[in-house]
C-alpha cells in the first residue's frame, strides 16, 4: 500500500522512539503541542546533536599550568568512587552494574536537552586499581583545582565503595590534597525509575558508634595530604536531620573529644544544606555548612510553557533557570551560620530520575558557570579571611547526574579552562 510522506515520517518517528528505547511500552502520544512538526524537529535535532563531534562549544585541553600562588581561592571538587564493579550493586542492580550504566543510556527528553554526557580524554575508566586517578589528578592540578573531596559511605563500621579512597591513601604518589563527606542517608534504589524507593542498607547511629567512627577516619585525618581548615581536618558530615537531635548531639560531642587521643585538638565539621534552608549550627556545635543543594539558587522554569519544543510526555523533571537566579543574586544569599559556597558545572538527574517528580535539569553552560564562579570566589574573599578561602565543586565526575568537570564531547575542558580563567582572573 502506498503511504504518503506525512504517513512515512510518523512511521520512522515510531521506529526512533522503539530503537532508542523511547517508550518501554506502547502508548498514546501527548505532547503539550502534539503536532507532527515538533516531531520531526525533535528527530533531526536528534541526529544533527549526535553527529556533532566538535561544535563551537568544544574547548580543546590547554598547553600550560595554572601558576597557583599561596593565597589563590582553593577549590574542592567532590569525588564519587562508583566506577567498579561491586558486590551490592551487583545484587540489586544486575552483575556489572555502576555510574556508567545509567549515564551512557541517558536520551534527550524534549529538543534541545543535552543528553547523553559521555566522556572524553579519562574515558569510561574503572576505579578497581589507582591508575586513572594519575591522570585525574593531572588535570585537576593543571586546571586549579586545589582537591578532592571523597564520598564515604560508613554503616556502623560498615564501608561501601571505599576501594578508589583505599588505593588513594595507600598511593602517596598520587598527590593532590582530600577530604572526606561522609554520606549518611540510607541507601536506596534512586536508579529506579518512579519515587518509589526500596531500602538497600539502613543508616543508623547505634550506641557505639561514636569511638567507632573516629577510630576509622582517623586514618584519613592521619595522611599529610589531608585538607585543614585553620590546622583542624575537615569533616563534611552529608545531613545532621538524618539522626534524632540529641543523639547526633552526643555524637558530635564525643567525636571531637575521641579526636584529641589520637594527637588532633579538634576537628572543622561541616554539614550540608542539601534538602534544608536553616541548620541549627550552634546547636549541634557544627563549625560551618557548605551549600552542597541547589535549592538556594532554585528558580524553575515549566516545560509546559514551553511550546515550540517536542517534549516526551512521560519526562517529569523540572528546568532551573541559573540564568534568572544569578541575576537577583540567589547564589549570594546570606546566612546566620559560616556558610561555603559550592557550583554547579550542571546538574541533570534525568539518566536516574526521568520520570520522577525529583528530576531536575540546571540551564547552565561554560559561560554562565565561570559567571557562578567569579561571583562566589569574590564573594568568599570579602566574607572569609585568608585561611578559609575555600569555594566547592559539585562534581568532579557525577556522571549520571550531568555534574561533571571531566571533559566530555560536546563541551571538552570548557569547564576546566573556567575554573583557570576565573582563577587567573580573581588572584
């Protein structure tokens, strides 16, 4: 039977959505403009983004150092070690399983949304041995990024993830200064699709803990390349509401006092203000809060104003508008405890949270990011004095949430080059 031409192109938009996995499941197509015109825009935005190997956005790797002098800014980027194969991933998730599984499968869910991130220049690496973080930390030293800040993940004396620190901190060649966060939320399955979570492994404080806990960092605070704030190491603990008050009360409490048998006076501890706009750091006896959330800077735009663009109807996340945001100066905003400033290189959940009402998608490029910067570095110059001249990165290499300053294909080192540029600019 003949077809005619609109006949053909929605027969080879439906093969697209198949092959690309669009839809796991046959179903009516509602966009909030249904015309076959935005579907054929979206499809040849699609291929035309794919075949793109080197746009004008691409920033090629520069030939010299950032001379860094004493006093510079100190940038720490966080670090995730999800990048091997390990026994609980392979439980709940299928053999093989790590950040890569969901970053690399990511797609576009409406026209011109930047998916999938994939890397360049480190590559898809593997975190079993030490020998990619060489040249990791080529670049973050090259680029001005003064650490690294390591996720840990502790269940009473329970470790997850800890080969990348373990082979860090047995590999003094591998030089570069770190910290560490302690990631203390329960784990869940937040790869799944949906806002249902099932409980993989439990966070609790138990009675003994608190030695406990000191007695296994103390190995990190031990290490000459270990970050201090006014000679204290520093300890970012993820979230202070995840315990009953009085209890994470006591813990702190006892920390800093286990501390000093192993030879240190105290200790910077720091929380995060991820899912909270006031900490109550006096009461706790936490020393600062470091803006890890996005919630500060959070405008959001609705893909349901924007009309010209196709949009998968099943897609629920949510856009933040940075641009709007640093214009009223959101990412300036004051607070009544000692408060770091942390950056965004992006931030786009979608390859975890598409189809949850916790996805969210930052409008960011390199230009808007070195603006983001240069604002919070001056900032952290007139609210800081010399030794606590720190401004965070989130991330290093959060692949699958789009938070990333490893270069990729579209963007390169862009957002390498800005941290030097800002850098060069503001010492």
């Amino acid at each position: 039977m003949f077809l005619s031409f609109q006949q053909q192109i929605i027969r080879y938009y439906h093969w697209i959505l198949r092959t690309t996995k669009f839809f796991i499941t046959e179903i009516k197509l509602k966009v909030f403009n249904n015309s076959t015109k935005l579907k054929i825009e979206y499809i040849n935005w699609l291929f035309e983004e794919n075949a793109k190997k080197n746009s004008k956005d691409f920033i090629a790797e520069t030939d010299s150092s950032l001379n860094i002098p004493e006093d510079i800014t100190k940038i720490i980027a966080f670090y995730l070690p999800q990048y091997y194969e390990n026994d609980i991933n392979n439980k709940y998730f299928g053999k093989g399983f790590m950040e890569w599984y969901k970053s690399s499968k990511a797609i576009p869910q409406f026209t011109g949304h930047y998916q999938p991130h994939l890397p360049i220049d480190v590559g898809f690496y593997n975190l079993t041995h030490d020998d990619i973080m060489y040249r990791q930390i080529e670049l973050a030293k090259k680029y001005g990024i003064y650490g690294f800040c390591f996720y840990w993940y502790w269940f009473s004396g329970d470790v997850l993830l800890e080969k990348p620190i373990n082979n860090f901190l047995n590999n003094k060649n591998l030089n570069i200064p770190f910290c560490i966060m302690w990631t203390n939320e329960t784990w869940t399955n937040v790869w799944g699709n949906g806002d249902h979570r099932e409980i993989i492994k439990e966070q609790h404080l138990k009675d003994d803990d608190d030695e406990k806990f000191i007695h296994d960092i103390v190995r990190f605070f031990s290490d000459e390349r270990y970050i201090k704030i006014n000679g204290k190491p520093l300890l970012i603990i993820y979230q202070s509401q995840f315990f009953e008050k009085e209890r994470f009360k006591n813990f702190i409490k006892n920390i800093r006092t286990n501390i000093k048998n192993y030879g240190f006076n105290d200790i910077h501890i720091m929380t995060t203000n991820s899912g909270y706009t006031k900490i109550d750091t006096q009461g706790l006896n936490l020393d600062s809060v470091v803006e890890f959330s996005h919630q500060n800077q959070q405008i959001t735009k609705y893909l349901s104003d924007m009309k010209n663009i196709f949009i998968n109807p099943l897609f629920k996340g949510k856009i933040i508008d940075i641009k709007r945001a640093l214009r009223e100066g959101l990412h300036l905003k004051e607070n009544t405890y000692k408060t770091f400033k942390c950056i965004y290189p992006g931030w786009d959940n979608s390859p975890r949270k598409a189809y949850s009402n916790n996805c969210y998608v930052l409008d960011i490029n390199p230009e808007i990011f070195k603006k983001w910067l240069k604002d919070i570095i001056i900032w952290t110059k007139q609210k800081h004095n010399r030794s606590e001249q720190f401004v965070f990165i989130n991330a290093w290499n959060e692949w699958a949430e789009g938070a990333h300053l490893e270069p990729d294909q579209k963007y390169g080192y862009a957002y390498l080059q800005a941290v030097k540029d800002i850098l060069e600019e503001t010492k």
